[in-house]
C-alpha cells in the first residue's frame, strides 16, 4: 500500500510539471511587422485583449499585388502600456513590428490565441 501511494504522488507530481509547462512555457518567439487593424476586449467570462495585425506579403509572387494576410494575437491583461500602444498605433495606421511568444496551449482565461504580444516597437519613418 505504501508503494503505491509513493508511485501516485509521483505520477501527480509528474503530471503538474508537465501541465506547468505547457501553461507557462513558450513554443516559439518571434517578430511580425504590419498594421495593427484592431484591439478590443472580448469575452464572456473571460475579459481579455486581443488584437489584429494586417501583414503585406510584398515580393511573394512576381507581377501579382501584395497578398493581405492577418496574424491575430492577444495581450496579456497587465500590460496596459502595451495595450495603450497597441491602441494609438491603431487609431494612427503606423506600421509596426509586435514581439510576440507563442504559448503551447489556449485557456480562456489568458487568451483567445496561442500568441501574446510582448513588446511592440514603432517603425523608423525616414
């Protein structure tokens, strides 16, 4: 009987750690440069930011008109300075890189997407 709950208490220990895991740590960091299109709250329950970044695709095909994508993200709820960032450039149609982290899951309570903006820096105009 011992044995077992030993054997237990490390398959729930086991299982915490990976869960922490996926939770906190992050599948991929990049950077995505455009036009922030949209930042709004959404949810039901849930209250959080998410935003809309339009992307030109310029040289993807020759002698075709840039191809539009979007890359959706969300915003932590306590970066209100990046959120407030994310909002001017978005009223300003400025071009914009956003940093940003890809998480290995979704929850609710955290995001709509995978992907949360870290830090957003404004494009040099010459």
């Amino acid at each position: 009987m011992r044995v077992f709950k030993i054997i237990l208490v490390i398959i729930v220990l086991l299982l915490l750690g990976f869960l922490a895991f996926l939770y906190w740590g992050s599948y991929e960091q990049g950077v995505m440069a455009g036009r922030v299109l949209r930042v709004g709250e959404k949810g039901y329950l849930f209250k959080t930011y998410e935003a809309k970044l339009s992307i030109e695709s310029f040289g993807a095909l020759k002698g075709v008109s840039p191809i539009a994508e979007t890359f959706d993200f969300s915003v932590s709820s306590d970066q209100d300075s990046l959120v407030k960032q994310l909002q001017e450039v978005a009223l300003t149609g400025e071009r914009v890189s956003v940093h940003y982290v890809k998480r290995y899951i979704r929850v609710p309570w955290r995001g709509s997407t995978k992907y949360f903006a870290v830090e957003i820096e404004r494009m040099k105009h010459n």
